[in-house]
C-alpha cells in the first residue's frame, strides 16, 4: 500500500462527497493555484488497500502547473461506501462505471490516473468509453495479473480475512510487515500517521478487499484493447517494482504507445516516494497531450 505522510488535505484542497449518478464518493479536490492558467482536470484512483490520501503529496505541485486534481476513493474503500460482503458490487466492470460516473459529475473530459489496482480499473473504464478522457496514465500498474509472490500475499490476506476480522489482520499485519506497510511510527511523520493508517484499513469493507484481489491474480492482458484506442498513454513506475517488474512495464509501454516514465529512486509508489518528480513527470505529459496520440 502507499503509505501518505499525512491524511490531512494540502492548503487550498477540500475534502467532501462527489455526488454522482451512480452515488457518493469521498474525494480531495484540489484547484487550480491562484494566478496560474487553468489547463484541465485530474481524476487519480488509489491502488488496493489504498485510499485518496495517496496523492496529497501530487495536489500542489500539480495545481502550480494549472491542473485541478480529483482523488477518490473507490467503492467501498475508506471513506466511500460499500457493502461489507457482496463481493459482486466490487466487479470490474462495476468499478469501471462508477469512474465513468465520477467523470460525468466532474463535468469535462479529464485526465484518468490509476495507481496500481487503480490502475486496472481505470483501463477497464477507459475501454467501457473512453470519450471522457483526455488521456490514461498508469502508474505502477502492469498488463495483467500481479506476480507470483504478490499474488501469494494477496492468498494470505484472503484466508486471513476469512477467519479473521478487520482489526485482528490489522495486529497480524503490523508483527509481520515493514513500518510502510501498516504505518508504524518513522522519523519524520506527521502525527497521528499510524491511527490514520489503521483507519483507512478499518474503513475499507472486507468484500472490496477480497474482490479487488481476485481480480489482481487474474487479470488478463487486455493491452492489444487498449492501444486500438485513439488517446495518449503514459506509463509511470518506478526504478523497481516487485508487484509488475520494470521490464514488463517497459514492454507494455512499448506496445501502448505510450510515453514512459522511470522515477529513480522509487518502488511501487512514486506518488508518495518522490512526489515533486513524479508531479512533474505528469504535468509534462499532460502538456504535451492533444486529442490524438
């Protein structure tokens, strides 16, 4: 998971619900900073066991650049409602409507993000219709199905989930992982870090947890789909990345088309790792996007 150093909204972003056809979604909304020449919209969708407060650390910088940035939380994730146990409200292509819902209320073509599982949403709405977007950028998120090791983790929470509630795989969680994992306390952080950490988790409905893994360990490669589309791509990662191997990216990019970006000096999460570069590496791309590849 990314791991915020804060959950508070950057100065001048607000928290609230977007409403759209298809309900409710807790965002952060951040303008346009003032005096700068408005240039588009950003929709970003967090990964699994993610939330929005994955891209505060992108809401600035980008709005020094002239782009309004929209993070959401997904259905059932953190602050967005969900059903606790009918994983079937959590299908893909369910997940994919509701982000064509979230760009209809939003009420211009944006520029669609997706980190990691975002990733894999944000693709899977972009080929439902893409006519409401300027252009995909995926970020840490690969052609298909996540690794072999991650997709033995994603089989641990599982079974843990099955036994066990929320709260005791959060204890189980904090004795077997790094402090990045769960938010234990790291020189630097801002106060409060680990009990937001355990909120987001505790927020987020355990049948959104379950459906978005199943379909992290199957999804197929849809790429050829995607690069018969006419919209600019952008594939983000970092210098490693356990979860899709550099190289996979780098093939995938290839066969989209598409712009790639390597932030050195990060791993799964560049939005979180190396914000200022990872701000400009985006702000670039969309400058440079017109309405064809």
């Amino acid at each position: 998971m990314s791991r915020p150093d804060t959950f508070v909204p950057p100065p001048g972003a607000r928290a609230y619900a977007l409403r759209t056809a298809r309900g409710e979604f807790a965002v952060v909304d951040a303008p346009v900073a003032e005096g700068v020449e408005a240039k588009g919209v950003a929709l970003l969708l967090p990964g699994f066991t993610g939330s929005k407060e994955d891209f505060n650390p992108l809401h600035v910088p980008l709005a020094e650049r002239g782009y309004r940035t929209v993070a959401v939380d997904g259905r059932g994730q953190f602050e967005s409602d969900g059903p606790e146990g009918d994983e079937s409200a959590y299908a893909q292509g369910e997940l994919a409507a509701d982000v064509l819902a979230q760009a209809a209320a939003l009420g211009e073509p944006v520029h669609l993000l997706g980190h990691s599982f975002g990733g894999q949403v944000a693709r899977a709405a972009v080929l439902l219709d893409h006519a409401p977007f300027r252009s995909l950028t995926l970020m840490a998120s690969g052609p298909a199905r996540i690794s072999d090791s991650q997709q033995e983790r994603v089989r641990l929470l599982r079974d843990a989930l099955a036994v066990l509630t929320m709260a005791q795989v959060w204890d189980a969680m904090r004795e077997m992982e790094a402090p990045e994992q769960t938010g234990t306390p790291e020189p630097g952080d801002a106060p409060g870090i680990q009990e937001d950490m355990r909120r987001r988790w505790m927020g987020t409905k355990p049948a959104q947890l379950l459906a978005a893994g199943r379909q992290l360990c199957a999804e197929p490669d849809r790429v050829a789909e995607l690069a018969a589309l006419a919209l600019p791509f952008h594939v983000v990662s970092g210098a490693y990345d356990d979860t899709w191997p550099v190289p996979l990216l780098d093939d995938m990019a290839i066969r989209l088309g598409a712009h790639r970006t390597i932030i050195d000096g990060t791993e799964h999460s560049p939005n979180t790792e190396r914000p200022v570069e990872t701000a400009r590496a985006l702000a670039d791309f969309w400058d440079g996007t017109g309405g064809d590849r």
